[in-house]
C-alpha cells in the first residue's frame, strides 16, 4: 500500500501534464499559481484597518487560513499525494466555517439559535463531521466545496434586492463576474480535458487559483460592507478601491467615516 504522502496518490489528476517542467513537481503552473493566496489576503489586511479595531478576528483569520490554502494547494499539485488533497480540501472547509461562524448575518440564523455563540457551536459541529466525512469519498470533496458558493450566490442575490447602493451593486456583480470566470475554468478544465489538451492549453485550474483568489477578495468585501452596515450602520460603510476607482486593476475596501466617533 503506498503512503499517503507518495507522489500521485491522490484519487484526483487535473489536466495538466504531469512533470512536464520539472521532475520534482508534478503540475508546475497549478502549483506556482497559488502565489495570490500569499499576496491578496494581506493587502485585505491592508486596507481594512477600521473594520480589523471593530472586528479583530475574521480577516486575520481568514489571512491565515488563505495561507495555509496556498501552502496545502501547493504541496497537493507539486506532489499529487493523497495527504495533499485532504490537507488542501480540508482548509478551505475550514476556512469556509470560520467566515460563516463570524460573518453571516444574525437574520440568516435557523429559528432553534439565539445568537452568534450558539451558531459558531454549530458550524464547529457542522465542520468536525464534515471532515470526518470528507476521508469516505475523497473524490467528491470538491463538488461538495465549490457547492458552498451556490449558497453565497443566494445570500448575496437576497442582499442585492435589499440593497440600495449602486456601489454595493457593482462590488456584488464583480463579485459574480470573477466567480463565473473561475468556476468555468475549473469545470472546462475538469470535463473538457481532451478538448483543452487539443488545444495545448491545459493549464485553465491555474487560471481558477488566480481568479477564485480575486472572488474571494471580492466576496469578504461584501461580506465585511453589510457586516458593518448591520452590526455599526452609525459609521456609515462605503466601498472604496485601491489604489483608485478608475485604476486598470484595483482592489475594493470598506471605509468606515464615522467610525471613529463610536471609540
């Protein structure tokens, strides 16, 4: 029986060739192309210092989870071994808990939970049984994840509707662009790998790396926008970009003006 730490033990192949680049990593630019989990989740850390003073956890935490997600998603395409898939499978699980355990909203709740201690007991529970159950079927660990993101497409419609700031709107469509982009990149890659390897372009799951890490960026902004707009409304929450609106690429924040005065 080989060990869970062999070289392509994994149940799971993407469509890159293996060790066309390097004879020490099995898919090269799948596994480079983690960089943006190192890069993006700081600058988030950069430029929310308001939001951190009123909430000290959930983007530092969220840092480090992304963190580890690059190091484990890495490792995981580098070798292909089975301990790399769990361990990258298992942080974003667990990093998916840690934002619903801190970030959704209070009138989200089931009925049976009165508050947001009772409702992090149960996303604690929630995530110990699901990685428990991710060891039974491995192969389907990434369905079950990127199944996550319907339900944030969900909550986002239904903030979208009740939301009446264009600048809101436009971060929620971006939102949506990039996740468009990247779930399409990742399911061409995963069923179309004939037609891509025709192609010569195998390398469309290191375009998902690139392009989820955008989505996520974008999708905490939100997040972090109607957390304060809910839970602080008085500092009066707007989205604001870096290092400006009109720049090519540009990153977007929460300002929080009346922040300050609440101190």
């Amino acid at each position: 029986m080989p060990s869970i730490f062999a070289y392509q033990s994994a149940e799971v192949d993407w469509c890159e060739e293996n060790f066309a680049q390097s004879e020490y990593i099995a898919e090269y630019y799948n596994t480079i192309s983690n960089v943006g989990f190192f890069i993006l989740p700081p600058i988030m850390m950069f430029l929310n210092p308001q939001y951190i003073q009123y909430r000290p956890v959930p983007i530092p935490g969220l840092t480090i989870m992304s963190t580890l997600i690059g190091l484990f998603s890495g490792y995981f395409h580098m070798t292909l071994s089975y301990a790399g898939q769990m361990l990258d499978e298992l942080s974003i699980l667990w990093a998916i808990a840690l934002c619903y355990a801190f970030w959704l909203p209070v009138h989200y709740y089931p009925p049976f939970i009165k508050n947001r201690d009772q409702f992090m007991w149960l996303v604690g529970i929630v995530t110990v049984l699901s990685t428990l159950m991710s060891f039974v079927k491995p192969t389907l660990n990434a369905y079950a994840l990127n199944s996550v993101a319907l339900h944030l497409l969900y909550l986002s419609n239904l903030e979208f509707r009740k939301c009446n700031n264009v600048r809101v709107h436009r971060l929620i469509r971006t939102m949506v662009v990039w996740w468009c982009i990247a779930i399409t990149c990742w399911l061409t890659d995963k069923f179309l790998c004939g037609l891509c390897q025709r192609a010569n372009f195998a390398y469309l799951h290191s375009i998902w790396h690139l392009c989820i890490v955008v989505t996520i960026f974008y999708c905490a902004t939100t997040v972090v926008y109607f957390d304060v707009f809910y839970e602080l409304p008085s500092s009066e929450p707007d989205v604001v970009y870096w290092p400006s609106e009109g720049s090519f690429f540009s990153l977007p924040y929460i300002n929080l003006p009346k922040f300050k005065k609440q101190c």
